[in-house]
C-alpha cells in the first residue's frame, strides 16, 4: 500500500508525495502556491533559512493505491480545486494559517 503525504508551509499545500517503498511520485503544486509561500514568508520576516524552513511540515501519510503516479496527479488536482486564487490571498493576509475554529465561531 502506497501512502500519501501534503507537504506544507504552514497551511499553504507546496507539494505531494506518494511513497510506497523506494519509489516515490512528486507533484509541486503551481506556481502561486510557492509565491503565496514566499510573499506570506518576507511578510512576516522568516527572511534567514533557519526561520523559513522552521515553518515547512508534512502531513500524516495517508494510505492509497499502489498507482503511485495517478494518485500522486489526483491529490494535486485536488489541492490546485481546494485552494482558489482567493483562498491564496487569505492565507497571506492570515500570516500563512488557515482561521481556527474559534475564529470561525465567533
């Protein structure tokens, strides 16, 4: 069984992976979404290494099929419908995280 993983700086998706064993299909998501990263980034001073790669996290694997390619594709065609352009923007303008459910709520 192949396992998928959604790596991320802070909340912002960057890239996917399916591993099973010693291979592996990547997939980096658009442009935008490395630029949403790198604007949300400067924005809030991560400028030194140390403080950008701080932020950057991988998500719990996930098991898929063993197709690693086909799902590597549908879990970034997934993330590219989930995450508009207005989305992005939200995301900067919330320093890079996604509203908790307490800002939700209130």
């Amino acid at each position: 069984m192949a396992q998928k993983i959604i790596v991320y700086w802070r909340d912002i998706p960057a890239q996917v992976l399916v591993k099973q064993g010693r291979k592996a299909a990547r997939r980096e998501l658009p442009a935008v979404f490395m630029e949403t990263v790198d604007a949300c980034a400067m924005r809030v001073g991560a400028k030194d290494t140390d403080a950008y790669l701080a932020e950057w996290r991988r998500s719990d694997p996930v098991d898929v099929s063993d197709d690693l390619e086909s799902e590597a594709d549908a879990a970034a065609e997934a993330l590219i419908a989930a995450y508009p352009k207005d989305r992005l923007k939200d995301l900067m303008a919330r320093e890079g995280f996604e509203p908790s459910s307490a800002d939700i709520s209130s």
